[in-house]
C-alpha cells in the first residue's frame, strides 16, 4: 500500500496496516474497528456501504459516514478490509473514534446583566423564553420527572429522549436511521411521569435511569444538572434546605428538549481493553445528527450542547468530529455550543510548546504513575491503563521519536522512528510502545507523533516515573527560524471506576504562560466556544480549571480566537436527578452544586436558544458575532478585545437579546 493511503488512517488504527514489521502484535485476536469516513462524493458513500465487511453503515451527512468494519477475530481480515477502503481514491480519511469526558441563580442572574426576573419581565419578547426553540443535550442522565421540565400546562417539554445505552432487542425502539439504544417520545414519557406520580413503576414506559449505575458515579446526574441550568423551569426552594429561598431557573425555561443519553458502558470498556471500544466520538457524532434532525421533524431551530471534549487531535479544527460539526451548523438555524474543557489546571499539565534545534536533540518529560502518600512513606502507584501522548508540527519539517523508561529503571531506549514509520517495542520490564510518525494528515495536513504506552505484560501496570520522549530534527522547515515548532498534549484516560481521582500522566516541562489548554472539540471553526468565571468571587475570577487559547496554528490552519465567551461554572446550583421521587421525603434535595466548564456551556446554550426563538434562522455565525460583541470585557480587556482565558467575555444574555433586537428593526 502506498504511504500516500496509508496516511488517510488515524495512529489508533494504523498498527492494523503495520502488523507485518510490528514485532509483538501478530497474531493476537482483534475486535471490530468503529470508524469515521470523510468521502469525496455520493457514489463514493454508496460505494462504501457496499466494501466487504462494513456494517452499522450510517450516512450523517453528505460527506462523512459512520461505519463498523467486522473483522471476524482476525487482525488479517481487518488489515485487509480496511486496506481495500483506503485504497478507494475518493475516500479522503478513516478516523478512529475517540472517548469523551464530560467536563443557579446567581448565575442566571449574573448572565443576564440584572436579576433574573427583572430580565424576564423587561425583556420585550420575554414569553417565547426560548419557546419555539430546541435545546439539545448530549450527556448522561436526564430525570424526566422533575416538575422544572414541564410546560405552563404540566406536560413535558422533552420531545424526544434516545437512550444510546439501552438494547433494542429488549428495552425499547431504537431510532430507524441509527439502530441501537431506545427512544422516547414526549408521550412516553408523559405516561411514565405519571406513573411515578402516583407511585407507580415508571420503567414500564421509559426505562432510562436519571441516575446512572454506581459503576457510572462520576456523571451521576450529569446531564440533569447542565439541562436544568439551560432549560430548567423556576422551582422555588425552602430555605435551610439549600441556598435562601428564592426562584431557581435555567436561561431559556420555554425551550422544547431533546436529550440524548450516552454510552458510558463503552468509554469505560475502552479504559480497561488495550485495543479500545473506539465507539464512542461515533456514537457522539450520531447524538449531534439526531438532535438536529428531531428539531427539524419539529420545524423548530436547534442549538446543540456538548459539556465533554478530549485532548487529543491538533487542537486546530481538523478533527473528524470538528469538521462534522462545522457541516451540520453551514444550515441556518443550528448551533452547538461546547465547553472550553476543565484541563488549565496547573496541577494537570497536558501541554508542551518548543523548539526542536538541528544537532540538539529536544527531552520531553513525560511522567506517568503517582506517588501515594507523603515524605518517606510515599509509595509508587502504577498507571493501569494505557497512556497516549500527541506531537503536531509543520509538515515542511521532519523529526524523529525515541521513548525511554525512566533512568532509576535502566533507561532503555526504543529505537528511533522517522516520519512515515510505525514501530512497536516490547521493553525488558513488561510495557509496550507504539509510535506512529505521520509525515503529514489527512487534506495536506500537518505531522503528527502519535504514542501509545501501554502496560504490555506487567500486571501492575505502566512503571511509576519519569519517561523521556527524545526529539531530533532531521530536516528544519524554511519557515520554521531556524527551529521545528512543536506542540504536544497528553490524552488522559478515564478515571477507572474504583478511583476517586486521576492516574498522573503529565508533561513536567509545562509552560503556564504558553499552553493551549481547549480541549476538542472545542476547536471546531464554528461552533461557540466557552469558558468558566466563579461569578460568585469577589472578583468574578476566571476558573483555574478553564481551558486557554487560541487555537494552534499551522500550514493548513489559521490559529482562531477560542474561546468565544465565558459563563459561570464555579459551583452552579441546579437540578438534581432524583429529587422528585415520591418516596424520597427530602433525602434528595432539589437543588445539587457543581462547577467546571461542564456548567458553563448551558448558560450560554440557553442564551442562543432565546436568540434563535426570536429569529429561527440565525446562522453560527451571526450568533457568535451577536455574543461576542456584547460581551463585558474583563481583567482590564477592551471592548472587542480577545483574552486567551475570557474569550471576548463574560457573555451577557440582556445586551445580546438587545442586539438581535436592533439587527431586526423592530419586525
């Protein structure tokens, strides 16, 4: 096969290809592979529903399918079933999916630049409140129950909930065009939230389970919280139970909703398979067409939340999902808005800059494991899961890779990998490294050093301590002054479900002043982007946790201003799954706190769903230029002015509403 196809394919794929000159991997089962396809034209999509061996085949949208490539067990049959489509010249790229993590008062009525009933008793147009507008949700857990997604009559404002984790087979219907999990409709979830009203088994209608699995705890009542904070109705508290009394609601409390319900099961598979589900940015992709196309069968405008993101991909828009994204919203009346990501924190450090100088290689620090405890009883801790780290530079240039173990083990080394090589080494302790070196991208796009660590044969898992990720230049590009640009993050696993915490995978080299810490997809072209203030500090500080600007730059990508704007995320008191259960005698309270930038996208959801509510067909990009412009600048920032953590500014709904007021002369 010709580099030229094999370059089509993602690193998390390519050892399929490669299985001839990697040692170690021959032989070895192999699952089926999810994958993204970008094709050139329609005959092409026909074409490739026909290849050998794709199932699950779903066109998203002109341009880019969804497809399950079988393998039958054996790396062979993939290798060669994947060969045959990437030697199809009108097949531009096959990606392989990534896994994504999920990331009210005071601050509704901080967004909206006065109190929150003052806005919506002076807002001219303050009966649509967002009706007439769907909100999508893409996140884990909704509780259909509770009265704050009701309408003014008592009936449900969810439209449609599909439940991506349920089966088909047993639980319910699945959506035609996709053909897995279970949807609802407004009716059904209507009888099942009478049924829990009067004490009776709501699952005999729906079976979705606001509160996820104990297995599941770290997005317990995820999606409800982010839903109540764009969409939810006013509810009133009583006082010493939760924050004083008073009216509590989400931004566009009129909105109709659909809410998709992720699979968890599955990200979490890909933490503890070392060849990964690879099905979850798929079923991702699938939860953004689905909302778009449940608010159309509606006729009403759509703007998407997405409170997750990943690390991964060059952090430049280029991505699959991105570039899928930015298709759906080319449609006037769609956006999606999409948190910033919660991984600035110094403590986290997933993001080097440098300069790689010919004749001085570059040491990358890259420290994996932890150390528990403290002083001399401090004790190494493994890292159980595999460990992947990503360097993008310009493609005019050419580096090569090496990977050492840390020196207080030896230090053994890997051999050197060039551009356009993929090499396994199996090291004498146990772990095994893949690097992929990739000349250029998909679309002429820029090179890429993906490398995976993985555990290999030791039980305990990667060896606490500092790996070294050694950079040489082979060839300086001519715009590169006198030095190889690179920018490297570290994509970090899942938590594993009987950990509180992270597992450490860190670059140590990490520049506070330089990073660029968005994480994707927040980096598509045009969707909003948005950040994290705590509205209730003195200050109104930007969150430590909120992703920084821009965009990286390279040959084939302008670097952009992300994020768009910020909203409050620290500690937002909202919804809570649960709370309205009939037995629940006030052991569930009705309100829950949570921070992070997670929080902070569905203000801004709600923001664009009133706007859209008042013009149906609003494109992306008059609804960002809406709200950056009337955005309040912070930190001594001047009007229209970008700051890499605040964006243009803390967003504000009045003045925005105002605006689109102004652009439509009053019709």
């Amino acid at each position: 096969m010709s580099p030229d196809n094999r370059y089509k394919l993602g690193p998390r794929l390519r050892r399929v290809l490669e299985v001839d000159s990697a040692a170690g991997v021959q032989g070895k089962p192999v699952g089926d592979a999810a994958v993204i396809i970008e094709v050139a034209d329609r005959p092409s999509r026909a074409r490739v529903k026909n290849y050998d061996g794709i199932d699950d085949f779903v066109c998203v949208l002109d341009g880019y399918c969804t497809a399950t490539v079988r393998s039958k067990g054996s790396r062979k049959v993939l290798r060669r079933r994947l060969a045959a489509l990437l030697s199809d010249p009108n097949i531009v790229e096959i990606e392989a999916v990534r896994s994504f993590r999920p990331q009210l008062y005071h601050s509704v009525r901080n967004i909206h630049g006065r109190t929150a009933a003052s806005f919506v008793r002076n807002d001219p147009h303050a009966a649509t409140q967002g009706t007439g507008a769907v909100i999508g949700i893409v996140d884990y857990g909704l509780d259909y129950t509770l009265p704050a997604f009701l309408d003014e009559r008592g009936v449900t404002r969810i439209a449609y909930l599909w439940d991506q984790q349920l089966s088909a087979r047993k639980d319910g219907p699945a959506p035609e065009k996709y053909g897995y999990g279970v949807e609802y409709t407004s009716a059904d979830i209507e009888k099942a939230r009478k049924a829990h009203a009067a004490h009776k088994d709501p699952r005999r209608y729906v079976k979705h389970d606001p509160r996820q699995p104990e297995a599941f705890a770290d997005v317990d009542g995820h999606g409800t919280v982010v839903t109540g904070i764009a969409a939810g109705k006013a509810i009133s508290v009583t006082a010493g139970k939760n924050p004083p009394a008073g009216e509590y609601m989400g931004v566009a409390p009129g909105a109709t909703l659909v809410f998709v319900n992720l699979n968890r099961r599955s990200t979490l598979d890909q933490t503890s398979d070392s060849e990964g589900t690879l099905a979850n940015s798929i079923e991702l992709i699938h939860a953004i067409a689905y909302c778009f196309e449940r608010a159309e069968a509606l006729n009403q405008p759509c703007v998407v939340n997405l409170s997750m993101g990943f690390n991964g991909g060059g952090h430049d828009g280029n991505t699959a999902v991105e570039a899928i994204i930015d298709a759906f919203l080319a449609t006037p009346g769609r956006a999606a808005v999409i948190a910033a990501g919660n991984e600035n924190a110094e403590s986290k450090r997933i993001y080097y800059a440098g300069s790689v100088v010919r004749g001085a290689p570059l040491p990358l620090a890259w420290y994996n494991g932890e150390m528990q405890g403290a002083g001399d009883d401090a004790l190494p801790r493994d890292d159980p899961t595999p460990n992947e780290l990503e360097i993008w530079y310009s493609r005019d240039s050419e580096l090569r890779v090496r990977v050492s173990e840390p020196a207080t083990w030896g230090g053994e080394k890997t051999g050197w990998v060039k551009p356009g090589e993929f090499r396994v080494f199996a090291l004498k302790n146990g772990e095994q490294v893949e690097i992929t070196s990739d000349p250029r991208t998909a679309w002429d796009g820029d090179a890429r050093i993906h490398i995976k660590l993985s555990p290999g044969s030791r039980t305990s898992g990667i060896r606490e301590g500092r790996w070294l990720v050694e950079l040489e230049a082979l060839k300086v590009g001519a715009g590169e002054h006198g030095g190889v640009r690179i920018d490297a993050w570290v994509e970090r696993t899942i938590a594993q479900v009987s950990d509180s915490d992270y597992l450490s995978s860190e670059l140590l080299d990490y520049d506070g002043e330089a990073r660029i810490t968005l994480t994707t997809p927040g980096t598509a072209r045009r969707a909003i982007t948005v950040a994290s203030f705590d509205d209730k500090a003195p200050d109104a500080a930007i969150s430590e946790f909120s992703g920084r600007g821009p965009t990286r730059t390279g040959p084939t990508s302008l670097r952009r201003f992300k994020p768009d704007v910020a909203a409050p995320g620290g500690l937002i008191w909202s919804m809570n799954a649960g709370a309205a259960d009939p037995g629940n005698a006030g052991v569930v309270p009705p309100l829950v706190q949570v921070g992070g930038t997670s929080m902070s996208a569905p203000h801004v959801t709600g923001i664009v769903a009133r706007l859209l509510s008042r013009q149906h067909f609003l494109t992306s990009s008059e609804i960002r230029d809406i709200l950056t412009e009337t955005a309040d600048p912070r930190d001594g920032a001047k009007k229209s002015e970008w700051d890499p953590q605040w964006g243009y500014g803390a967003v504000n709904a009045e003045a925005a509403m105002r605006k689109l007021e102004q652009k439509l002369g009053g019709r």
